[in-house]
C-alpha cells in the first residue's frame, strides 16, 4: 500500500512540473543562438506575431540586418538578446554578426507563416520597427 501511495505522490509531482514548466518552456521559443560559430538554427518558422529571439552567446553585442524592402531596411544591434515579431507572411532572410568581431556574420531566414488565431504583438514597438517586423525596445 505503501508503494501505491508514493507512485500516485511521483505520478502527482510529474504531472504538476510538467503544468507548470510547460508554458515557460513555450514561452522561450523560436530561440535562434548567435555566436562566432554561426547561428543555431539558420532556419526557423513561426506564425504572424510570434516572438523570435535572437539570443548572443556571453551577452555579446550582436547586430541583425534584415532583407532591404522598397519600404524598410531594419538594422538592429544590441547586447545579449533581440526579440521581434513578423508581421508579414513570407520568407525575412536577415544577417546577424558578432559586434567588434571583424566580418564575421552568419545569414538565416525566417520563415512567417498566417497566425494561429489571433496575432498578438509585443506591447510596444521600438525605433527599428516598420509595418513588417516589430521590434521590442
């Protein structure tokens, strides 16, 4: 009777870090990893409005160049981690490079797909932003 108890407390335990860790682990993707080596993945696909975050190894300055648009050409350069959101279909190829790191940079795309219901997008745009990605502060 003994075992039957503490199976159904483990059983109980699991299921409960499971709840609680699952939307924090959903909340940290798509995660593209840039550093000297390159990026991890170079291809990625999200929906409108999903958050993509470009994260540099060892908080490194890292500098994205999105593809040129006849209505935008976002650049955008910061410490340790980029966070932005598609807000047009289609494939968004882009150049990421390691800051004071020579001419190093690593090209990927990303691949937006329509949303999944209703788009939700970061409550506030910062400067980089145009009316296809929306880029936080």
């Amino acid at each position: 009777m003994r075992r039957t108890w503490r199976g159904k407390w483990i059983a109980s335990a699991a299921l409960l870090t499971a709840f609680v860790a699952g939307p924090v682990v959903a909340e940290d993707r798509p995660v593209i990893s840039v550093s000297r080596l390159g990026l991890s993945p170079d291809r990625i696909q999200v929906h409108v409005g999903e958050v993509v975050r470009w994260r540099a190894v060892e908080g490194v300055r890292i500098r994205l160049e999105f593809d040129p648009h006849r209505d935008a050409h976002e650049v955008i350069q910061r410490a340790g981690e980029i966070r932005a959101a598609f807000r047009r279909t289609g494939e968004h190829w882009y150049i990421a490079s390691i800051i004071g790191d020579g001419h190093q940079h690593a090209r990927g795309v990303v691949v937006v797909h329509g949303a999944e219901g209703a788009a939700s997008f970061p409550p506030i745009c910062g400067p980089e932003s145009s009316d296809r990605i929306c880029v936080e502060p």
